[in-house]
C-alpha cells in the first residue's frame, strides 16, 4: 500500500485541530436511480443489516433495490427543496454555524469539515480535506446523540477504514453519544418550549426516535436505554406528567420485530386515550430529513388524524439554531481538554460542573 502524508507540513506552524462532523447521506437526486445507489450503499453496511452476507444480499439486489427506490424517490420529492435535500443543505448549515460558534470559543487553529457515510461529501473525503489543512489532532464527532452500532459503530468503522491509509496518523478522539449532555437537552427542551409558545400546547407530547431491530438490543446494543434517559430528561425538564408524554419507535423496515411501541401504533391510539392534539419531536435526529419531514410530519400526521385527532404539531429538529450549534459547541470544548485554550479562559459550565 501507498500511504498518504500531510502536505507541505510547516514543523513550526500550529498546531491544527480538525473537527469531524458525520452524518448517514441522503441520495443525490429524488430520483429511482439515484435512491437506488443511495440505498446500495446504506443496506450493505454489515453495520447497518446484521445478516450474513449469502442471505442478505440476494434479497438486496433481488427485491428492495428493483422495488424500494421508486416509492421513496416519491417520498424524497415530497420534501425536497431548491437548495436540494434537507438532510445535506441542514447538515452544511450546522457545519457553518458550529465552526462560528467555536471561533468565538476557541484560541486554536480549527478546521470543521462535514462527512456523509453513505453519499458526498464522503467521510474520506473529509478526512482528506483535514489532513491537507495540517491537522494533527481530530476529534470525530457523530450527529446521532443516542449511541447505535448501526450508526455511530459504523462512523467509527469508516474513520478507521480511512485512517488505514495514512503514513502520520493524528491523535484521534471520539465522542460516542452525548444523549444526556446538560447544552442538548437545554437545546431540545428550548425548541418545544418555543414551538409551545407560538403554536399553543397540546395534550400529549411523543418522543419518537429511529427504530433499530429488537434484536440488536437483545444482544448488546445500548441504543434502547440511551433514547429512554434522553426522553427522561426532556419530559422533566419540560415539568410534564407521567400521563403526558410517551416515547415511541419510527422507520421499521422488513418483517422482523424492532423497537416498540411502534410512532405509528402510538399515534392511533391516543385519540381513544382523550389525546386529540398531539405534539411530536424527534430527539435522536440531529437535523430535519425524510424521516422526519415526511415520515411524521407527512406520513404519520395522516394516521393520527385519521383516528379521530384533531389537531398535530411537528418540532423541527434542532437543526442549525444557535442553542444547538452553541451545545455542540460545548461539547466539543469539553472533549479537547489538553488540546485548546479557550477565548475567555474557562470551560463551559456544564464542563466545570462535570469535573469538579
């Protein structure tokens, strides 16, 4: 193998830290053929499907991509927007404003850069673009607060992957999850409060989070317990009731059992329950994307109305607003301790708290 080394390194220049966001990708186009090669690359992480490879991949290419990719291009066009999709133009827009955000934090050289595990701008592509800036110090930063192996593992997979390649490999860090970091429910608990005051309250509020396989959970994966703690949180900073917010499960995808209560089955029983105005969030997404915009702010408003509601409000994602850009901001502070010295001498409060 040829490996790759920094270029035009200066040995008395500073240090540089680089700063990895990643996030799953989205298709370039809401067409079959580019969903089609979106999908190919999602469905044959090992990470993402826990089959064996001679089982799964010939129900891959020999029914989901020939069938899947024209009912979901539908689906992408219903939410797709001039500067193209949510999911790539909110993550570039978090980028920008994070990068703003630790400027102002920050005395060190930083660079932001924003990977796509499954689509451009790929994870190499930006590591590649870190490396070429000079920096020696990384600290990747996965946009899923809730820790997953089927998507923080498979971060953590591709950055190794990419790093294999490298003839001066930098000092790495990883933060894993940040689902009960004191700045993002703050942030979480902001957005509804605001939605709240402009929209009026309502009587139920669902949590609802990305469902993975059941038996994901049953065999180890932590993901489960992660999004009950961050809802935990939420609802008591929100000073709700028992009987006034639940959490459920979206997204399941084949036969097999995921994660439940299913959004869906949830949705269409809280009319019956008295619940006729429902607010719905979704914590374990970092920015809006199909899931969101038109899986619940679609999709499952059609359910939940058709069975008797009257009246159902979706929070956007916290997205590129300056309390969540401010939170990862923190965040990341936190996690380059030794690293950085800070614009007014001091780690955030949430930082001092911890380690005192």
């Amino acid at each position: 193998m040829r490996y790759v080394s920094s270029p035009d390194f200066q040995h008395d220049g500073a240090e540089r830290i680089g700063i990895l966001l990643v996030n799953s990708g989205t298709p370039e186009h809401p067409t079959a053929p580019a969903v089609r090669r979106y999908l190919r690359r999602f469905l044959t992480d090992p990470r993402v499907v826990e089959l064996p490879r001679v089982l799964w991949l010939p129900i891959l290419y020999g029914l989901v991509l020939p069938l899947r990719p024209a009912r979901v291009a539908a689906r992408y066009r219903s939410i797709w927007t001039e500067a193209g999709s949510p999911l790539r133009y909110l993550s570039e827009r978090l980028r920008a404003a994070l990068a703003a955000a630790l400027a102002r934090q920050v005395l060190a050289p930083l660079s932001v850069e924003l990977g796509m595990l499954y689509s451009e701008p790929s994870v190499r592509a930006a590591l590649d673009r870190l490396r070429s800036s000079g920096a020696q110090r990384i600290l990747v930063v996965p946009l899923y607060p809730q820790y997953c192996g089927a998507t923080t593992g498979a971060v953590y997979d591709q950055v190794s992957r990419e790093l294999r390649r490298w003839r001066w490999l930098p000092e790495l860090r990883f933060v894993a999850e940040y689902h009960d970091h004191p700045g993002y429910i703050e942030a979480l608990r902001a957005s509804v409060a605001e939605h709240w005051s402009r929209a009026g309250r309502t009587a139920h509020l669902l949590m609802s989070f990305h469902g993975i396989p059941e038996r994901y959970f049953s065999e180890g994966d932590p993901y489960f317990c992660k999004c009950q703690k961050t809802a935990r949180l939420l609802a008591d900073e929100l000073m709700l009731r028992d009987n006034e917010w639940s959490v459920a499960f979206q997204s399941r995808f084949g036969p097999s059992g995921w994660l439940k209560p299913y959004t869906r089955e949830v949705l269409e029983g809280l009319p019956a329950r008295g619940a006729r105005s429902v607010t719905v969030v979704c914590p374990g997404f970092a920015v809006d994307c199909l899931e969101t915009l038109e899986e619940i702010a679609i999709e499952n408003r059609a359910f939940f109305m058709r069975a008797g509601g009257e009246r159902f409000e979706y929070v956007p994602a916290l997205n590129a607003h300056a309390s969540h850009a401010q939170s990862l901001s923190d965040l990341i502070v936190e996690h380059c301790q030794g690293w950085i010295r800070l614009e007014h001498g001091r780690l955030p409060s949430a930082a001092r708290g911890a380690s005192a």
